[in-house]
C-alpha cells in the first residue's frame, strides 16, 4: 500500500490546487467559513481534505468529513485518497452512505453523502465528531446539501458557545480532568483514535468547494467568507452549435460522433444525454454501425462505446474510466453524472445534448418525477470544459446558439423543484420547530412548504398543529424516504415486517438489480416470467428475492444471477441493506421484525397504500387510469408486468415524464382498500 501510494505522489503534487496548498490552509486557519472554487480535475476533493486532516487546523489531529450528493462519488473517492494515503479503506480514510459504512473510530477522513451527513446529525446534532465539514459540490445545490448548508450555520454558531463555556469552565477549575487535544493528543502521537465524546469541544470550520460558478452566493450565506479561486489547467475548446434547431438530438449526436471520428485528430469523445434510455438507444445505433465502419474505413481505427450513469452496476461504470485500447476511440456516454463529480482522462471531445433529467416535483400531486429539461448555461459551460482538460479540445452542442443564450443563467437549486416532505421532516427532528425560519440559501415556494406538511400530516408524522409526532420520530429515524417509512410502520400493523423490510431493501437497488442493455432485455423478461406474481410489480421482486435466498452456494447464486440477469452486487447490496434496516428496527423497537404475512399479498399492499396512498391511481370507463386525488392521468409503463392488464386501481412506487405520465413499479389493488387504507383525509375525497 504504501509502494502505491508513493507512486501515485508526483501526480498529486502536479494537481492544481497544490500550488494553493499554503493559502488555502492558511483561509481555513484564520476563518471559520472559505469557499475554494477549482475546475473539475484539480484536486479539490481528493487532495484539500488531505491537507487538513495533516493540518492541526483547528486541533491536533482533527477529524474531518467531506460530503458528496452521489454515493458512486463516496464510495469511489474514499477508496482512491485511502489509496493516495497509503491505508486501506476503512482505517485512517472512510466513507459512510445509506446501507454502507467503511469507517471505523481510527477513520480521520470520511466521505459521506449529504443525506448520510444529515442522518448523523439526528445522534449528534452539533456534529460533534468532526473538526471540518468539507460540503463539496456545492454548486449542485442538491437538497440535503442545502439542508446541511442551514444547519451548519447553527451549528458552529453553538460550537462557538461550546467552546467558550468550556473554557470557562476550565478557568473555574470546573472542567473534567480529559486528555486535552493539545498537547496530549500530540504526545499519543498520530493516533486520534479517541472517542469523540472524551475529546475537549472545538470550533467547527467549514470549507464549501465547488466548480468555479456562483462563488458570490456561498460567500454572501456565510457571512461573507472569503472566497479562494485555484487557477485550474484549461486549455481552449473551439465551440460548435447546431446551425438550426435538431428535433432528434439521438440522431444528431449519432451524426456527431461519426463526424468527429472521420475527420477529427484522436481523443476520447464525452456525450452528455438526459437518461438510460438515450444511453441505450444511442449506444445500440453506433454499435450498429460499426460493423460498416470497420469495412468500408478499415485505417480509421474502431469505436468503443461506454455508458456512465449513476444507477449502472460499478463494474460496468468502471469501463468508462478504463485506458483506452490502442486504435480505438472510447466514446463515454453520460448522464449530468460527468459534468463536474467525475473526471475522465482521455476526453477531447464534448457532444451536449443541452438536456438532463430532473427530479421535479408535480404540482398539486406532491409527487416528484424525473423529468427531462434543457441544462442552465452554467451547466453547459461546465460540459464543455470537460474537453479541455489536458489539451485543446472541442465542443459539439447539439442547439443552436440563440438556444443557449436563451438558457438559464444557473440551475434552479433543488430544494426549489422537488418534494418537501423528507426536507421538512428532517427539519422538525433536528429541532427546527418553524420551518418557515429556517436558513434557506434559496427560499422554497410556500405552497411547497404548505403541501409538504400536509402530506406529513397525511403520514401521521405531524399533529394538527405541525409539530412532530412519535411516529414522525420513528420515520426520520429509519433510514428511507418518509413514505416507504411509513410504509415500513404500517407493515407492523398489517403483520408483515419481513416482507416489507425485503421489499423496501429490494426498491433502494431495483434499477441497478434489473437494468440491462436494451440488446437482452426481452431475453431477460422472458428469464423472468417465472417469477411474476398477478398482483404486480413488488410482489415480483419478492418472488425473485426469495428465489435467489433459496440457493445456498455462493456460485449457485452467482449462476442464478446469470441467469436472470440480475446484477449480483446489486443483490449483496440488497441483503446488506435489509440487515441493517433489521438493525434499526430493533434499535428503534419498532416491533418484531420476523412476523410475516407468508404467501399472503394482502397485507404486503396494504401497508404500501399506508405510505403510498398518494400515489395510487383508478382505473376509469374508458380503460384509462387517473390519479386518485387530482383525476390526472396516468400510465402503467411498458417495464411493468401489469401493463396493458385490466385491474381496477393501482399503487405504484414513481412517475416518470416522457411522452406520457408513467407510473413505474406497479401493484394491483381494489379502490376500497384505498378507502381502508389512506389517512382519512385522503379517502374522503374518493368519491
Ligand atoms: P476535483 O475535485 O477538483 O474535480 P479530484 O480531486 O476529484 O478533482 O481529482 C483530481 C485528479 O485526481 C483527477 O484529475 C484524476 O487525475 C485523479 N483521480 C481522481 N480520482 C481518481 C481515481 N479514482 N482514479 C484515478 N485517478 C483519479
Ligand atoms: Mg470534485
């Protein structure tokens, strides 16, 4: 380990962000808040939380935290810095996400999501445990990173009191004879291996790194923290635009790519797409062509195509990130995944469809979807820095450029656009009895707020007067969406725990379970029919679950995978998730968690209506289906095993915009256990 480690050195040191090495220590040394801004690539998130945990900023030995809002990013990054260190991964460097902890109390460094930070927040509200809270990728805005955002500012607001009472304490000669961090811990040499809560209080610093947009904004949040910029390494990229409007931007990018392979000098090419599916279908029509390509231009050297996003199974994302074979061109298609968490050596070429999908939050149902959405200038620029890198590079948007000028300036932040119920939960546990009060980097929209308490009213989680129940308690304990939160409570009362902590395992992972290239997938619809159970689309999952569960051998499971195309990763990822959601519900003393319903399906829907009852939907005389509550209408997708069949009502578990409103993950249900299942509130109002 530490052979590689040396060997990984020289590289680190030719990142951008060592030149600011002093400074950026120094910023962190002299003020409570910075912002660092750097290009992807410089080093900001695998080298600046090394700086600091080898700093004795603000103690000896501090422990930092570093948050990301994608667990691929976590997971990935602690391994590489663990890597950089010279340890292995767990020890001195970790990570903690939902379902997934590697850190332990010699860890000094974690990578954490944002959500996995802000669960730790519900033991430990000042975040006691850690020195420095790096929020990286702050320009995203994600929603639980502007929660965060919120409640730090509270938080080293009380630290600061924490410190200055214990001092004098100490000058009373009150304060409890503890190692000091100072001297002490210095003496007890590099080991920090002290629990946190024997350690003396320290003032919390916070470093707040993004890509280079949008500094003022953080800066103003923060009492006007300074703001420290490291010059990055970015070579010109030569920009195109689509000379008039392309009403098939699959083909255009199709078109694009074949172009830049013809006549462009070697170099990886980046596509950036909205979703799997423009993945898939573009993936398929290059692989189709090349056949051709190899004939007709046999010099040219082939294409070799690599799809990147973020419900993909590790092992096929890590092929984007692999060297390129020699005469071939990789061409990396990518979700908004790639526009700044990730970087991806080799790439010259930018193709921007100008599109990403967004979770958005349906007004009037409450109900996010993912939707798909021109980008914000912002986020167009970031997509074409991506071809410059390492050299000149070039960018292809598929748009024209009156189109981009007429883009947003940035993004709209998260917590503008998506569903408020597990925000606003959150808020109310952590303490924050007026939501309305709360820091808001970008306030949310008050019949937002409005229709989010409701729903948690809904959920039993609030009384009538808005303030947290018991069960919202439980719910904000349990490590899931408030819905399948409460779903997990109502299986207590239905009887069916088992089963339910199976399913809501089997949902966290369903996509990286199931999906598979559109090449095999009738081929794996057929490998499932065996396991396709009348009452839909859950109970399915459960047959294969246990399926698999019957297998014992590890290469037996492994075959069975095979098989039916399923991702085993995917399926270890499910057990780990159901232990530990086994776990906190023995933690929490919800109840005993082995009861189970059997072969029953019953119980099974009508726990899932108790959490889910805002996303059912009935079916109408014309054979068409509108949701229960605002009469708009709704699908069953093509993937679900109940499409095109004749059942009177559904639950399902999403909806997705494309053409049409699709519900995905789809189970049968009768109208009256709507009305016997839904709050109160929610049944009256069927007809
Ligand atoms: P930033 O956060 O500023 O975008 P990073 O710290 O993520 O930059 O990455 C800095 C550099 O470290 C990258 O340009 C890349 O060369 C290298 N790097 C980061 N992660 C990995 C990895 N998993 N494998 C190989 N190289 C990596
Ligand atoms: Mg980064």
């Amino acid at each position: 380990a530490k052979e590689e480690a040396l060997r990984l050195l020289p590289g680190r040191k030719a990142l951008p962000v060592w030149g600011g090495k002093d400074a950026i220590l120094e910023g962190v040394q002299k003020n409570d808040t910075v912002i660092v801004l750097a290009d992807t690539g410089s080093g900001k998130t695998t080298q600046i939380p090394q700086f600091l945990v080898r700093s004795s900023i603000p103690c000896d030995a501090p422990r930092i935290v570093c948050t990301q809002p994608r667990r691929v990013a976590a997971t990935s990054l602690a391994k590489r810095v663990s890597d950089e260190m010279g340890t292995q991964l767990g020890g001195l460097v970790g990570y903690t996400v939902r379902f997934d902890d590697r850190s332990s109390r010699a860890t000094r460094l974690k990578y954490a999501t944002d959500g996995a930070l802000l669960a730790e927040m519900l033991a430990d509200r000042d975040l006691d445990k850690y020195d420095v809270v790096v929020l990286d990728e702050a320009h995203e805005r994600s929603l639980r990173t502007d929660m965060l955002m919120g409640f730090l500012k509270d938080i080293q607001q009380r630290r600061k009191d924490k410190v200055r009472a214990f001092q004098a304490d100490k000058g009373k000669g009150k304060a409890r004879p503890s190692a000091q961090n100072g001297e002490a811990a210095a003496a007890n040499g590099a080991n920090g291996d002290k629990a946190a809560d024997s350690r003396d209080p320290t003032e919390l610093k916070i470093v707040v790194m993004s890509a280079t947009i949008d500094a003022k904004r953080f800066s103003d949040f923060f009492n006007n923290a300074p703001v420290l910029y490291v010059q990055g390494r970015q070579h010109k990229v030569a920009m195109h635009y689509a000379t008039e409007p392309q009403p098939d931007f699959c083909d255009a990018a199709l078109k694009t790519v074949f172009q830049i392979h013809n006549k462009l000098p070697p170099g990886d090419i980046l596509v950036f797409l909205p979703g799997q599916d423009e993945i898939d279908s573009l993936a398929a029509s290059i692989n189709a062509y090349l056949p051709d390509l190899e004939k007709t231009k046999p010099n040219l050297g082939t294409l070799l195509v690599t799809p990147l996003y973020a419900k993909l199974p590790p092992t096929d994302q890590a092929k984007a990130f692999a060297p390129t074979p020699p005469n071939t061109r990789k061409v990396i298609l990518s979700t908004n995944i790639a526009e700044t968490s990730v970087t991806i050596p080799g790439v010259r070429f930018v193709v921007d469809s100008g599109l990403a999908k967004e979770k958005r939050y349906h007004a009037g149902t409450g109900i996010d979807s993912l939707v798909t959405e021109s980008i914000s200038q912002s986020s167009a620029k970031q997509r074409a820095g991506r071809a410059g890198r390492e050299a000149d590079g070039y960018c292809f948007r598929l748009y024209t450029e009156a189109s981009f000028n007429a883009l947003e300036k940035r993004s709209q932040p998260e917590i503008q656009r998506v569903s408020l119920t597990f925000a606003l939960l959150h808020l109310l546990a952590n303490g924050q009895d007026d939501v309305f009060k709360f820091h808001y980097m970008d306030r949310p929209d008050k019949d937002a707020i409005i229709y989010a308490m409701m729903t948690l009213h809904g959920l039993d989680a609030l009384d009538g007067k808005g303030r947290i129940t018991a069960v919202g308690r439980k719910m904000a304990n349990l490590p899931l969406d408030p819905v399948f939160a409460r779903v997990v409570l109502a299986s207590f009362a239905e009887g069916c725990p088992r089963e339910m902590l199976d399913l809501v395992a089997l949902l966290g992972s369903k996509d990286q379970l199931l999906s598979v290239p559109s090449a095999v997938r009738d081929q794996a619809t057929a490998a499932r029919q065996k396991f396709v159970h009348r009452s839909g689309d859950h109970l399915m999952l459960l047959n294969m679950l246990r399926a698999y569960e019957e297998l014992d051998g590890k290469d037996e499971r492994k075959a069975w995978c095979r098989e039916n195309f399923v991702s085993h990763k995917a399926m270890l990822a499910v057990l780990d998730a159901r232990k530990q959601l086994r776990e906190r519900v023995e933690r929490l003393q919800l109840g005993d968690w082995e009861a189970t319903a059997g072969d029953e399906p019953e119980p099974i829907l009508n726990a899932l209506i108790g959490g889910l009852f805002a996303n059912t939907a009935l079916r109408q005389e014309d054979g068409t289906y509108r949701h229960t509550l605002t009469k708009q209408p709704v699908a069953i997708h093509p993937a679900s095993t109940l499409h095109n069949k004749k059942i009177p009502a559904i639950v399902y578990d999403e909806l997705v915009l494309t053409t049409r409103t699709y519900a995905r993950t789809v189970s049968a249900i009768e109208p009256t256990q709507i009305r016997a299942k839904a709050p109160a509130m929610f049944a009256k109002s069927l007809q």
